[in-house]
C-alpha cells in the first residue's frame, strides 16, 4: 500500500496549521515586525573524510518581531522550512527572545542580538520522522531592514555533525 499521498495530506495540513497558528499568536501582542527568511548556508564542522553534506541549505520562512521589552529584548516568533544536511525536507516553528544591543542611536540602526530559539521541528532523517522539540542559541546583526541570522547546531546524532546555519532576514512591514 503507498502511503506517500497520506504523508503529503499530513505535511499539508501540518504546514496550513503552523502558519495559521504563527499568525494568530502575532496578533495578540504587541506590534511588531514581519520579516521573511531566506535560508542559505550551512557549514558543518569535524566532517568525516569522502561526507557528501548538503551546505547549501535553501528554503524559506517568516519571522515575527514583537515590540522590545523594556527597550532590550526581543521577543519573536518564527516559522520555515528547508533542505537540511541530507538533501531532505525540514521543517520548524517556535519561537525566542533576543537581547538586542543598538550600534546607533536610531533603532533601525546597526544592532547585535543575541539570544535562544526554541522550536519544534520535523526532520525525515532524525526521531523517526516525528517532530521534536528543541533549543538552540542564535545571534544576529542588522541593519535597517535586513539582518543575518545565525545559529550554532550541536552534534544530536551519531550520524550528525555540528554545524553554523545562516539565515537572511528581510523586514516587509510592521504590523
């Protein structure tokens, strides 16, 4: 029996839920900022000789910015999708905080983040294809309306290896 139909219908319904829940959850604080990811590079570390890992890592995403608290963090909510290490489909929302520090005196200026993510994340290849929460630390440096998102990804595997993902993030509009 092909089951291949049922796990796209899933995958549908699974991607159609995520992005009604990400909206939804933006709507009820603050205004903040909507911004799309672009997802890139990956740069894997200690990998074994004749590795064949997929580096680049393209896919998309939205990020939510939520008004700063207290004028250093900054809270978000973020949602995307990507070919991972393995040349498979990857999925992930969640969300974080970041401690924004301004390089400039307006704050569209130059600024350094840095912060967690937690999510929860569906991989082919990891925890038998369920999804699986997760934390991992982020940084990012800005500029006006664009930044470069950057995360460090432990070993979790045996099979893994760590690496950096880059992510670039382009604000559309507040909202």
């Amino acid at each position: 029996m092909d089951t291949k139909p049922n796990a796209l219908g899933r995958r549908a319904m699974c991607t159609l839920a995520g992005i009604a829940l990400f909206f939804s959850a933006a709507s009820f604080g603050h205004a903040g900022e909507l911004s799309l990811l672009v997802n890139g590079k990956a740069i894997h570390f200690n990998e074994p000789e004749g590795a064949n890992w997929n580096e680049k890592n393209w896919g998309a995403g939205l990020h939510y910015e939520y008004a700063a608290v207290s004028g250093k963090w900054v809270p978000f909510l973020t949602a995307s999708g990507f070919l991972d290490s393995n040349r498979n489909r990857s999925y992930y929302a969640g969300g974080g905080a970041m401690r924004r520090f301004p390089a400039g005196a307006a704050s569209r200026d130059l600024h350094f983040d840095l912060g967690a993510v937690g999510f929860l994340m569906k991989r082919v290849d990891f925890k038998n294809d369920r999804p699986f929460l997760g934390v991992l630390p982020a940084v990012s440096l800005g500029a006006g309306p664009v930044a470069l998102n950057v995360t460090y990804v432990p070993k979790v595997d045996p099979k893994s290896r760590p690496l950096v993902f880059f992510q670039l993030k382009i604000t559309v509009g507040e909202f």
